[in-house]
C-alpha cells in the first residue's frame, strides 16, 4: 500500500533527524545555558537539515521543544530564565514533522553533580521504555506495553505517572489510541502491522499525582518531587519492534 509506505519512509528519515537531534542537544546542553537558548539550538538543527519543528505553533504553542526541569513532568515551557544548574534533571521533549508526519521523542539529561537517587530515576525511567517493548509485535494487546511499563517502574521503587499516556502518531502528532503507561497484560486493542505509536514512560520520585501550572501548559508534580521522562516513536511489525528514533 502506498500510503503505507509513504507514512513509514518519511517517519524512519525523520526519526533518523530527530536522534541526530538529541546527539546536538547532549553536545549543547550544559550548566549555566538557559533552555531559551538550547530550544533556539533545537529549532535550527531542524530546519536546517529539511525539516519543521513538529511543537512549533502546535495548539498555540511558541517553541520547538518542551523542555522540563525537575518536578516539572512534561510540556515545561523554554523560558529565558529557566537555567539549568549543577545537580538538575532536564527533560527535553522534541518533535519532527517531515513530508507530512510526525516523530516524537523526549531525553533526560543530567546536570553536573547529579545525586545517586535522581540517577536511578533517569536511569529506570529510560529502562522502562525498552522493558515493555520485549515480545511486544503485532497481535499483542496495547495493556501488554502499559504493563510493562508500570511492573518495571513500581519493581523499582518508583511512581508511574497515570493522567499522562503514550499516544499513536503518524499524520497527526497526537493520534488514537491514548496509552496508559500502567495496565493489564492481555487486555486492551490488538496491535497491527505498520501501526506507529509515541510510547513515553513519566516516572516520579514521590506520588503520582500531577498539577499544571497557570502557563496553562507545565505539568508538575503534585508533592513537587523530581520526575523524569524518556520517549521514543516505534513501528509495530510483525516480527516485533522496530524505534524509530534512536539510531
């Protein structure tokens, strides 16, 4: 079907940019630089390699990336004076639109001195992500992913985020179905061959519970702990998983 492959072609180059992306963010990213400046970095690596920044004018929204420092989960706002110091976590949440479809990933970084606590955090978060994807392919259940998500997360003595989900994508950056990142295995829709979803587990130190800002966008912890988030779009086939955007 071509229109099939038209989707999956132009989502594989874009999730190739999109992790050429964050090897710029890493490389850019450091203490003292403020996260105008590194979503400024963002926007013109992006459309300087042929592509558009997949968050830029989205809903309203006014910058490339979200970029979200300790307790703040998702959709942290790249304010000028938003700085990022010595011993801070920084999640980084970009977006790439190409011939017409979209790839999301996000990254935490570590700043500096970063405690073994918040260490661990980043470090399970990410592992999560990879967790939930074994066995996974087509005619798996979507609750076979959530699960995977939350029993790894809550093994590990941290808090899955439950009013926040993993999300399809493809012609729309925000697509059916929505994801929990917590559920039951053998349970929810039968996954299919060229299906593309965002799956991205949000991992909190403390309570699950969020609260969004009078921005209208930030969303914070409710006990104001540290959260941490990583993400990546994924191609369901039939003999597994293919990520889209990691190299």
């Amino acid at each position: 079907m071509p229109d099939v492959s038209k989707k999956i072609n132009a989502m594989r180059h874009a999730g190739a940019l999109l992790a050429q992306t964050f090897d710029s963010v890493s490389e850019a990213i450091s203490e003292g630089m403020s996260a105008f400046s590194l979503d400024q970095h963002i926007r013109e690596f992006i459309e300087t390699n042929g592509a558009i920044p997949g968050f830029l004018n989205y809903q309203g929204y006014q910058y490339s990336s979200c970029i979200s420092k300790n307790e703040e989960i998702v959709h942290g706002i790249p304010h000028p004076d938003k700085i990022f110091f010595d011993g801070d976590i920084v999640s980084v949440d970009i977006g790439i639109k190409y011939n017409g479809y979209y790839v999301d990933a996000a990254r935490t970084f570590l700043i500096g001195d970063v405690s073994d606590e918040l260490r661990h955090l980043t470090e399970v978060t990410q592992a999560a992500f990879f967790h939930c994807l074994v066995g996974i392919k087509a005619g798996s259940r979507l609750g076979d992913i959530s699960n995977g998500i939350q029993s790894y997360v809550e093994s590990n003595g941290l808090t899955v985020v439950k009013d926040l989900y993993s999300h399809g994508i493809g012609s729309n950056l925000h697509e059916d179905p929505l994801i929990p990142n917590y559920g039951k295995k053998g349970v929810g829709i039968k996954l299919y061959d060229g299906m593309t979803m965002a799956i991205e587990p949000m991992v909190n130190l403390g309570v699950a519970g969020i609260h969004t800002l009078d921005d209208k966008w930030t969303i914070v912890t409710e006990d104001r702990k540290w959260s941490a988030h990583y993400e990546n779009t994924i191609l369901i086939k039939d003999d597994g998983v293919e990520i889209l955007t990691i190299h």
